[in-house]
C-alpha cells in the first residue's frame, strides 16, 4: 500500500488555507502593517506547512516528529505576530478572531499528529528512533 503523501494530511491543508488567509490578511491591512512585519508574518505562516510537507518526507519517525516541533513554533510565532498586530491596532479584534479559529484548528491537527509520530518511534523497530 502506498504511503499517503503530505498533500493528504488535513493538518496541511488547514495549514495551507491558513498561508492563504494570511497573505489575504496583509494585503487587506497593507497601509497598517509595514512591510517588515508583513514579511515576518508571511514568513511564518509558509513555515508551517512547509514544514510539514518536509517532515513528512523525511526518511525516519523521528525526523518527521522534529519537523512538526518546528512547524508547532512556527504557528507559536504566527499567533504571537498575530496578536502583537492587534494590541497595536494594526488589524481589528474580528480579524483576529478569524485568525484564531484557524491557528487553533492548526494546533490541534499538528498535535495530532505528533502523538501519531510519537506512538509510531514508540511502536516501529529501534532502528527508527
């Protein structure tokens, strides 16, 4: 049986919508966010699925497990960048609240994921730890 590619894990997909909403974010809101900032949290956001997508591709449990610890701290940056926009006014609380939403759903089909990878390292041959 062929193993499933990155492009079919919804943790991914939700991943990519959420790169999507925030490019659409920054253009919305690009006479308040300056450039700087608007780079670093595009950044991030690319981060996370790219991650992912790269873990997933690695060749060992433990590698794939890493590269969703990165891209975790990636959504950890995306949030932080997130809220910093609106404690400055930068982007309205409603915005944020959109934003949320999908950084949460995110969060929690990483973590999934990372208990699947943890229970696979704890499970498979030691040659995969």
């Amino acid at each position: 049986m062929p193993q499933p590619t990155y492009k079919n894990l919804k943790a991914w997909t939700e991943a990519s919508d959420l790169v999507a909403a925030t490019y659409s974010l920054c253009a919305k809101h690009k006479r308040h966010i300056d450039r700087e900032l608007a780079e670093q949290i595009r950044s991030a956001a690319v981060s996370i699925p790219s991650n992912i997508a790269e873990g997933s591709g690695r060749g060992t449990q433990k590698d794939a497990l890493r590269f969703l610890y990165i891209a975790r701290g990636s959504l950890n940056e995306l949030e932080t960048q997130f809220d910093i926009c609106e404690r400055t006014g930068l982007i309205p609380p409603d915005d944020r609240l959109v934003l949320l939403e999908k950084t949460t759903l995110v969060a929690r089909l990483i973590g999934g994921l990372i208990k699947y990878r943890l229970r696979r390292i704890h499970n498979d041959s030691p040659n995969d730890k």
